[in-house]
C-alpha cells in the first residue's frame, strides 16, 4: 500500500466586500497539480467568505 500525503489549502475572499477570487484559487491549484497533489474535498464557508480545499498526492 502507498503511503499519502495531504495538505489543506485555504484561499480566504476580501473582508470588507466578501468576494472570493477564483483566479487566485485555481492558481494555486494548479502550482499544487504540477507538484503531484489532487484534489480530494472541497468546502465552502460562507461565514467567512473562504474556500478549503483538501490535496493528496503519494508520499515524496
């Protein structure tokens, strides 16, 4: 079995506004990706206007 490695990503939106840039989040996803790191969960707070997203990729 191969052991994982995971990370959490949070991209928080602006304060005052409460917009969130998905420009920014894919981005980062996409730096992740090319590191080996995928998608496994995702959830929005909508509370705090922040996206979290949960990576995975096999142990370096």
């Amino acid at each position: 079995m191969t052991d994982k490695q995971y990370k959490v990503h949070v991209e928080k939106g602006r304060r005052l506004t409460g917009s969130f840039n998905p420009q920014n989040l894919e981005a980062a996803l996409n730096s992740n990706a090319a590191d080996g790191w995928h998608v496994v969960s995702s959830t929005w707070r909508s509370m705090t206007s922040e996206v979290m997203v949960i990576l995975e990729r096999d142990a370096q």
